[in-house]
DNA sequence: TATTGTTATACTCTATAACTATA
DNA sequence: TATAGTTATAGAGTATAACAATA
C-alpha cells in the first residue's frame, strides 16, 4: 500500500506547511518573505540578483518580496558599495528579531512534532527519508 | 537533531509539491484546480458551494478555479436540476481522462518513491508518520 | 555589450463584502 | 429571511519582456 503512505506524506506535508505559514502570519510575514529573512539571517546583506539565484526566482519576484518587507519594515535596500546598480538588501532590526523568531519557531515545532517518538524509530525515520529523497532527486 | 530530520522533512514536500505541479502543469492543471478535478472523479458533479465546504475555502476561491477548468475545457457548469440558484459542476470527457491520469500518476510517483526500501523499513515509515500527524494535529 | 533592478503586463490563488436570483 | 453563486475589490506570489542606469 504505497499509495497509502504516500497520501499520509503528503498529508503531512500539508500540515506543516499550514502549521508554519499560521504562525508566520501571526508574525505579519508570509512563506516566501520569510524563507528571504531567513536567508539573509544566516548571509548578512545580500544583493537581489543573489537572492533570485539561491531562490531560482526571477528578478521580478525578488523586487515583489524585498518591496513587501521594506513596506513592512523587515528590511533596507542599502546602496552596494562598489556597484551602483546594485542594491544590498540588508535586515533592520526588526528583521532580526523576526530572523530569530523564525528558527526558533522552527526548532520548537521540530520538537514538538517529534515528541514522543524513541531514538530508534527516529533512526529508521530518518534512514527512510534519506531514501525518499534519493528516489525524488535522481528522477 | 530533530531539527535536521525537520528540515529534510520539508525539503521532501518541498520535492514532492515540485514533482507533483512539474505533471500537472505538462497537462494544463495546477494543483489547486487539479484538486477540484480529483474530487470531481471520486463524487461526481458537485455544486460549488459543496467544493467550497470540502476544500474549506470561500465561495469566490471556488467561482474562480471553475472558471479556469471551464475555459480549459476540463469541466462545465450544468443546472441543477431541483434548485435553478445551483449549478452542478461536471467533468467533460476531458476531465475525465485528466482525473484518470493524476490518480495514475500519483500511483506511479508513489512507486518511484517507495523503490527499494524493503517493507520492514516501510512499517517503521509508517509508523512514525502517524505519530507525526498526531503530533501535528493535537497542536 | 553585459548586468542590476525596475516598470509594464499578465496569470493564479486567496479573501471579504455587496449584490442577484432563487428557495 | 436564508442560500448559491457572481461581481467588485484587494493582496500576494509568480513569470516574461522592455527599459534605464551602470559596469
């Protein structure tokens, strides 16, 4: 019944993404500006055309999603020192504390969702996945 | 490191949902209209505001999706035959065909997926991913 | 000439609110 | 008065193409 399993995975697939994007949301932030904030958590200031190659978005987007969290405050568009026709894309300080919030979240979620369950299933769990992934990628 | 196997967790539906919407988009659907598709297949035409309850979304969200299969030519709108305010939303012979061949694909995605892991290891999925729902839905 | 980012335009999903036709 | 579905309006994510400024 491989069917089966694959309807609860992506059962829980839809779970975590509704379970994330709720408190996301509760944060003022949607998926996609949040995965931008994490990026640059872990970057520091970066310029749009990076964040369109790491995201394999278009130029566009990435104007749409900067343009979103500077509306709301989560980051600047600072000037690039050595090119002018680039801009860094850098976090305020409220982008930090929500950068922050964010990967904590994270790793509570991460917690709670395997609560319960004994080091050796988590093995097993975890040996599978690396499976699933190989199945998905080399396809 | 739960929070690694979280991560890989959601990189898997992140692999997954790409897969899924890479087929569905060769067949002129996407995901949120390629739903309404399924579950026609498995009812019957259904009045809208019963795609509405179902999916859990509003009446507009469903206005719109029908429009898409109709102009697509996945679907029609036909009177209901006891009450003139109510349309039933049918599959054309097209429909069909595309409803046939997601519930296929999906079949074959599941397989590709599940290759190679011996059905031991399988159980041990399993068994995990119900504890992880429950761990998700009692939240 | 090539690159960075914006403007113009378009499509999709989603929502709330007002409205029409019907029950 | 309540319900089914549409129109009006809006926000968000995504794309391609044309363009301006700069390299």
């Amino acid at each position: 019944m491989t069917i089966e399993m694959f309807e609860r995975t992506l059962e829980l697939a839809a779970l975590l993404a509704a379970e994330i994007e709720r408190k996301l949301a509760a944060d003022g932030l949607t998926r996609s500006r949040a995965q931008v904030l994490r990026r640059l958590g872990e970057e520091g200031p970066m310029q749009q055309r990076e964040l369109a190659r790491v995201f394999d978005v278009s130029a566009r987007n990435i104007t749409g999603l900067v343009d979103g969290l500077v509306t709301t405050g989560f980051v600047t568009r600072e000037p690039h020192p050595d090119d002018r026709r680039a801009t860094l894309v850098t976090l305020t300080a409220r982008g930090v504390t929500a950068a922050q919030t964010i990967e904590a979240s994270r790793h509570e979620l991460a917690e709670a969702m395997f609560a319960g369950i004994p080091e050796r299933e988590k093995h097993a769990y975890r040996g599978v996945l690396d499976t699933l992934l190989d199945n998905l990628r080399t396809r």
